[in-house]
C-alpha cells in the first residue's frame, strides 16, 4: 500500500549500547517508498542564538521498517524518529498504515 510519493532512506545505527544509544560508525541505509510527510509543527527560539525546530508527521506502509533509535533522511535533510514508530489498524484490525513522528533542530 502507498500512502504517498515521498521516498526516506532509513538510517540505522549499527548497534546500541547499554543505554539504548546508537554506536558509533556508519549506519546502514535503507530506502523506504510511499510515505506522505506532513508539517506538524515549527518552533524558533531567537534568545542565546537562532535555534529552529521542525516537526514532521510521517505516514507510511504497514511493516516499513523503522525504529526509535533510526534517523531518517529525506530530501537531502537528517532528522531523528522521536519515539516509536507505531501501526495503525484499518477498521477490521489488520495493518492500515505506520506512523511516525520527525524532528530536526538547527542553529
């Protein structure tokens, strides 16, 4: 199923420690077709420096493969998954969609 045009490449570390933190070293790129990516929300915080922050809602196919601990890189920009990716059941309880939540901080 294809939710829209949009393509991200999934960037997944190549471990995590104790913590649950991402090691080191380069990630394994993935790329993952059919996403529609919608704006959620926008916030600049001008006192100490110039920090801008972009939220994105990211709709894609049942069973894409992302995680918590995944970054994402779509139109040539990083952004981290913030928590989890979670399904979404169509009316009948079988996998509709997944969604997810993206954040960027620049500045």
């Amino acid at each position: 199923m294809k939710f829209g045009n949009e393509t991200v490449t999934v960037l997944r570390p190549v471990g995590t420690d104790r913590h649950g933190d991402p090691l080191p070293g380069d990630p394994a790129e993935t790329d993952s077709p059919g996403w529609d990516i919608q704006p959620a929300s926008t916030s600049e915080d001008t006192e100490g420096g110039d920090t801008v922050e972009e939220e994105w809602t990211a709709i894609g196919p049942p069973g894409a493969d992302v995680r918590a601990t995944d970054r994402v890189r779509w139109r040539g920009l990083e952004y981290q998954v913030e928590g989890r990716p979670e399904p979404w059941p169509d009316e009948r309880g079988q996998p509709h969609h997944i969604e997810m939540q993206l954040r960027r901080v620049r500045g």
